[in-house]
C-alpha cells in the first residue's frame, strides 16, 4: 500500500548528505525516502526489516539492483555511537531501538559525566574517538552549534539529536510523518506551534519544514517566548503569507488541522523569576480543546510537563503517544539510509585537522554557542542564503560583523549538502 501523500520514489534518486545536523540537510526528495521507508517498516512489521537494505539500495543506485534480495539486517555488523550529554528518554531510545531492529549495536553514554568529558575532553576529541569505534554517532548537546562542530571531527555519519535551543532534526521528521500519516498531507495544512517557540529546538526545525513543505503555520507563544528574529525572519521570507503571530490559543483554535504544543524549557533561562512568570500559561484540557475542531491532533515532542492534562489523553485527537512510537520506524529509516549511503560514498574517510579552516577567524554573538567552549574550533561566519546577513556558521545566530570579517561562502549552500555531496 502506498502511503498517502508520499510520492513515488524511482531508482537512484537520492544521494543523501553525510551528516543529518539541521532540518536544512535533507531536501523534500530525501525526506520523502526516509517517509517512503518508515512508511514500509510500519507496514512490514519492525521485527522483519530485511527488506530495508535492498529497498534503500533502489533510491541510491543508478539502476535496479540485480542480485536477489538478500533480507540481510540493513545494519548488521554496524555500530551506533550514542552520546548524550543532556537527557533523554524517546530519542536516545528510539535510536537505539532503531538499531537493535535493524540488526545493529550500540554503544555509548546516557550522561557524559560517566565519560571522559567528566575530566575535560573536548567534543572535538570525542568524535574522532567514537568514529574510529562505530558507523554512525547521535550526538545530544547543550551547546549550539555542537552537533555541526562533532561532524567535522567525525568520519562516520554524525546525527543531530537536539543541540541546546538551536534544532532538533530527527524530531520534526516523526512529527512530520505523523501529520502525513494523519492527515494525508502536508501541504496546506494549518498548524499551530504553541508554548515555548524561543527555547524549544523542535518548534525550530519543525516551523521551517512546515512552511517549506506548504503549510500554514500559526505561533502561538506568550511575548517572551516569541520565536526567535533569525528564524521568524526565514518563515516570512519563505512564505510571509503562510504565517501568523499571536499569544492567545483560542482565536486560532477553531481554524487549525493540528496544534503542536510544547514544554516550556525551564532548563534554558538564565533568570529563573522569567520562567516562573510564564510557566502554566497554556493548558489543553477537555475545556479548553472544546473550541478546537474534531478532527484537530494535539501533537506534542514530550516530555509534558503540565500543560497537557491527562484526562485529555483519551481524546481521540491526543495524538503524542503515537507521535512517540513512531520515532522508531522513522529513526530505523534515517539510519539505514544514512549507513548504507555513507558505505556506498566511500569518501570523507579522514577526520579534518583540528582547527583547519580557511575561513576568517570571527567570534559568534550567541554565548550558547560551541565556539565559546571547544579549545580548538575556528568561528567562522557565513551569509544566510535567503536573507544575505552574517550569521554563525555553527549555531546560525545572526553576528554582525565588518566586511573584513565576513566570507563569501553560502552558509546554506555549503551546510545544506554536509560540504562534499554536492547536490541540490
Ligand atoms: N522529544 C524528545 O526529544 O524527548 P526526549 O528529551 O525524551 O528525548
């Protein structure tokens, strides 16, 4: 059965990037694969993934693979590197469920206090540790910007698990499939983001996927927690006319397909008496959702916190607990693909020089950023495709900077591919 909504993938259609640090790194194409896949390892039943490999080698190769199905594991043999440096409970287990399933290992640490980092190691000198000992590393980080910096210190596939407010990549990939697999569609859905848009990564990646895939997207947050300049800026440019702002939940409810909520990230802010002003400000409840449409989903990434009641959760439209499961088939799909194209390339096989850059050496404006703790790292800036400004080539904060200071190279361009995969 064809997924509804997924295009129709031909042989050799996709050649995906190394890494998976930002939402940027897969285009429509290649998201439509791992959709296409996930879709399948649904459908077949997640014990029996040996179809995977033969069914991503069809996307990779020019023709038709000729040799019989081998209904070999796609990652037999294979090592997942895991490291998490903040906590977790779905994404570090749903990647290593992920891999279990697909016939893989893993190896790693839950908190980085029981590594070596406890005595002081960069994350540079972890990577190009842990890649000399795995196929492919998920990374989670406080740090902006970390997981780009790990992936130039990694010769295997590096994906971005969460970095500190910056994105959060794997999760706006589930939460895209479940709006698919609900919904039917993407494009011209209605969408309301709503809570903590400042500080919460998925809201980040999940807002510029939406509107690149055509639908509307409402921000729903109190003043302080507004979405942030760099990125309200790349949503207007996209499509000014497919986003709206506001702080009131029920003048959008009644209009919305889908309304993704979030925890305020209590963790995040410097001032503690600036949470405690905004905390509890939105609750969904039968009450409250009475205003919202019947066949509206209430998304959410979890953990809640409070602001989805649980009464609420035999609603039919409660959507966040599948939302949750089907972060295996989805990350399943994402590291077979990432594996098997990295097997396929072959390339990149070396781990650049610490500090090796040819870009200007400038200091990024977000304090949050990993340039302000990695010993050996080189801040660079690049300019932003859609807006022509200067930002941060590891966090993308916007940093204004003199002309002296500045690179031609296209931030978006150069990251887009992960450097050397060279297409569109
Ligand atoms: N959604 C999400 O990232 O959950 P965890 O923090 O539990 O991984």
């Amino acid at each position: 059965m064809q997924m509804l909504g997924a295009p129709r993938l031909e042989v050799g259609v996709i050649v995906p990037p190394k890494h998976f640090v930002s939402i940027d790194d897969l285009n429509q194409e290649e998201m439509d694969a791992v959709f296409t896949l996930a879709e399948r390892i649904v459908e077949a039943d997640i014990e029996n993934v040996g179809f995977v490999l033969d069914f991503i080698l069809r996307f990779l190769s020019e023709e038709e693979p000729s040799r019989p199905q081998t209904k070999r594991a796609s990652c037999a043999g294979k090592i997942m590197g895991v490291a998490f440096y903040e906590p977790s409970t779905r994404t570090r287990l749903s990647f290593e469920s992920a891999m279990h399933r697909l016939g893989g290992n893993v190896i790693g640490f839950a908190d980085a206090k029981v590594s070596s980092v406890a005595k002081g190691e960069s994350l540079a000198d972890t990577f190009r540790i842990m890649s000399s000992y795995c196929d492919i590393l998920v990374l989670r980080h406080p740090l902006e910007g970390s997981a780009r910096w790990a992936s130039e210190n990694s010769q295997v596939p590096v994906i971005n698990a969460g970095d500190g407010a910056h994105e959060h990549p794997t999760q706006t990939l589930l939460d895209l499939f479940t709006l698919r697999k609900e919904k039917g569609r993407l494009e011209g859905l209605k969408v309301g983001l709503l809570g903590d848009l400042k500080y919460g990564r998925t809201v980040h990646s999940l807002s510029l996927a939406l509107v690149r895939a055509g639908a509307e997207v409402a921000l729903i947050s109190p003043a302080a927690l507004q979405m942030p300049e760099a990125i309200l800026s790349r949503l207007l440019r996209e499509n000014g006319s497919a986003v709206r702002q506001g702080e009131a939940m029920e003048e959008f409810l009644p209009g919305l397909d889908a309304l993704y909520v979030t925890r305020i990230q209590k963790e995040r802010f410097v001032d503690p008496s600036e949470y405690e002003r905004v905390q509890g400000v939105y609750l969904i409840d039968k009450a409250t959702m009475s205003a919202a449409p019947k066949d509206m989903l209430v998304l959410h990434p979890l953990p809640r916190v409070g602001e989805i009641a649980p009464s609420f959760d035999s609603d039919p439209r409660a959507a966040y607990f599948r939302q949750a499961a089907y972060g295996v088939p989805v990350r399943a799909a994402l590291v077979a693909l990432l594996v098997a194209a990295s097997a396929n390339q072959q390339d990149e096989s070396t781990v650049p020089a610490a500090g090796g850059s040819r870009l200007r050496a400038v200091t990024c404006a977000n304090e949050r950023c990993i340039t302000h703790s990695e010993p050996d790292i080189v801040p660079k800036l690049v300019k932003e495709a859609l807006t022509d400004r200067t930002i941060c080539y590891y966090c993308d904060a916007p940093t204004p900077v003199s002309a002296k200071g500045t690179t031609s190279i296209s931030a978006r361009a150069r990251k887009g591919r992960n450097a050397s995969h060279g297409q569109g």
